[in-house]
C-alpha cells in the first residue's frame, strides 16, 4: 500500500507518525530504494527482496522508497511477490526529495551513480521506526536477514561492513584513496560500504534535518565526492559508526568466494548480465524466477533471455581478452608514468580550486 506520510521540501521538518508502523519486535523491517527510469531497475529490486523472504522465518515488512520513475506494471509485481511469501510492503513517494538535490551534485552522479542513491539519506523522513535494515537493489540476502536486525547499533548512528576497495589504502598513508578519505574526513580503516546498513533512525532524527545537512555536504565536498551516500554518511557519520562481519557485505572479487550464509553484494558483478556460472549468477536467477518478474516466463521466453545474456557475456569475453594486452601495457605505464602521484596531484589541485571559488562566490 502507499504510505500516506508523505514529507514536503518545505523548511519545517515533518515529524513521522509513530503509531502508523507495527512495533512488534518480531517484525523485521528492511528499505530499499528505486530510481527505474529504464523500467528495469525494479526487477533487481525484486529479486533482492525475494530473497530476504526465501531465507527468513520472521515476519518482514519491506519499505520501498521511490519516485515517479516506478511504473504501474512493477509496482504490483512487488505486491504480488510480497503476497505470495505473506509479507508486507509500504510504498513511499520521494520525488519531491528529488527534486531538492542540487543540479551540480545530479551531474556529478551521473558519471557512475544515479540520484536515487541519495534517496536512502531522507529513509529517517519517512519511516517512523527507531531502526531499519537498508539494502541496495543489487543484493543477494542468503542468510536469514534476522541476524542483521539483531546487531545492537549502540549509541552509533549506523553499523556496516567496511568498504573492500577503499580499505586497501589503509597501509598505503601516501595513496590516493588515502588522501582522499582523510580530504572527506573519514579514515579507510573505517569507512563503511553504504550498500548494506543497519540505521539508528531515532539517533539521525534527532540530529535535526540530515537530509538537508547532506546535501550541503555533498556541494560543498564534490572535489572528494566518489560515491554518492557512501562518503556523506562516512563523513557525516564519522566516530558513530559500528564496523559488522564482512558475511553481512561480500562484496565479489572471484567465484571461489564461500557465499553460504552471507548477503551478497553484486557492485563488481551485475548477475543479470552475464550467463549463471557463478554461485551468486545462479542464485540470482533462482530468485528471479520465485519473484513476480519471472513467474509467468514461457519456455520460448526463458530460451530468449538466456540466449541474449550468453551473447552479451561471450562478446563480453571476448572484449577482455582483446583487453588483457593493453591492460598489461597500461598497468605498466602506469607505474613509468606515477599515475597515482598524478592522481592525488589532480586531487589536490581540484581542492584548491573549490575553495578559491567558493571563496569569491562568497565575496
């Protein structure tokens, strides 16, 4: 159903409606978040959720915040997925939330983000719940998500698992994801990947309008701003935050990983591009076919979809074979060329320039 709570872009902050959710602990509630302007993004989303109710025993209620971009066909597939596990779904419209995110910081995610990463930053507006369990739409949950809902943030604002690729700079203090973190004002050591999150939402409502707070951030930060959320609640959030099992957040490096018992983050390995030859393809798919975008697939249908994923995976293939070379070459050059020192220079250099501008633009 649709929630009737919808927050305006006004100044003054809505206050959430605390008898409007259940508050039974034997609810677990879990948000995600939609931007489909393809029409395809739901699906993912979908996939996710279904595999949260394969694999949990409890009562779940799942919270999708969206814009005007989820069409009419996905959202009653989400309902029916939801009723034929007989769990619960809320729908909240966060347009107008949209359209309150800076046009610099929209064109700035559009290099490798999209703006509905950002909508996970007004969850707290909209969901009246001391806690909630947020996942990204690329999730595999292959555990009973339970254990999530159990982890005990304490006084911290979030609990998460650290980042893969930015903790590799923690030994490096002259790196530039180094540099750039202590630039975002955050260590690698700590900081966080924002696709899985335990959030304290009664601790950010009470710090007062985040979401405005954030979007400060990210204007006056784009020199650092990489990716989206992450480095807003990394920054924002720095000190507060609990460091959780990396089983909560494998984040996929190669197909020996042990995924059992594990949420599975497919942020360096889209499952719906490629052929099922990986643990987590498979399981992708699997859950694809229990969910509603897959329940009425005909067999020429399933011939179809698999027929244009090999096609796309082999000439996949075939392009990174043809790349391994230049790779090579390019790895190499990159070492003669100090492209890192480069890199943290160009960073640097970006720095200054902000502050200078936004200095005139002051004056």
């Amino acid at each position: 159903k649709d929630s009737t709570m919808r927050p305006t872009p006004n100044a003054q902050r809505p206050t959430p409606n605390l008898d409007s959710c259940p508050k039974s602990d034997d609810i677990i509630h879990v948000a995600m978040c939609v931007y489909d302007p393809s029409g395809t993004y739901s699906q993912h989303t979908g996939v996710a959720m279904t595999s949260i109710f394969e694999n949990t025993h409890s009562k779940v209620t799942v919270h999708i915040l969206h814009d005007d971009t989820l069409t009419e066909d996905n959202r009653q597939k989400f309902l029916r997925t939801a009723e034929k596990y007989s769990q619960s779904i809320e729908f909240y419209d966060v347009t107008e939330y949209r359209d309150r995110i800076s046009q610099d910081v929209k064109d700035f995610l559009m290099n490798s983000y999209t703006v509905g990463t950002l909508y996970k930053l007004a969850i707290y507006e909209f969901l009246p719940l001391d806690k909630v369990i947020y996942l990204d739409g690329d999730i595999l949950v292959n555990l009973d998500i339970r254990e999530l809902w159990e982890i005990d943030t304490e006084d911290n604002y979030l609990a998460g698992v650290i980042d893969d690729i930015t903790s590799l700079a923690k030994n490096r203090p002259l790196s530039f994801w180094y540099i750039a973190c202590r630039m975002n004002g955050n260590l690698p050591e700590t900081h966080i990947n924002a696709g899985v999150l335990v959030m304290n939402l009664k601790k950010i409502r009470n710090r007062g309008d985040f979401f405005s707070e954030a979007m400060r951030y990210a204007v006056d930060n784009l020199y650092t701003y990489r990716s989206g959320d992450q480095k807003v609640f990394n920054a924002l959030f720095f000190g507060k935050i609990k460091i959780i099992s990396n089983k909560f957040n494998r984040q996929l490096w190669n197909a020996d990983d042990d995924l059992a018992e594990s949420i599975i983050h497919l942020n360096l390995r889209k499952s719906w591009k490629f052929a099922p030859k990986m643990y987590a393809d498979r399981l992708y798919w699997k859950m694809y076919f229990r969910s509603a975008w897959g329940e009425n697939i005909t067999s020429d249908e399933f011939v179809d979809i698999f027929a244009d994923i090999n096609v796309a995976d082999t000439n996949f293939l075939h392009h990174s074979y043809r790349q391994c070379i230049k790779r090579l070459l390019h790895g190499v050059w990159r070492r003669v060329n100090l492209s890192e020192l480069r890199s943290i220079v160009a960073l640097i250099a970006r720095y200054i320039k902000h502050k200078i501008k936004k200095r005139f633009t002051r004056s």
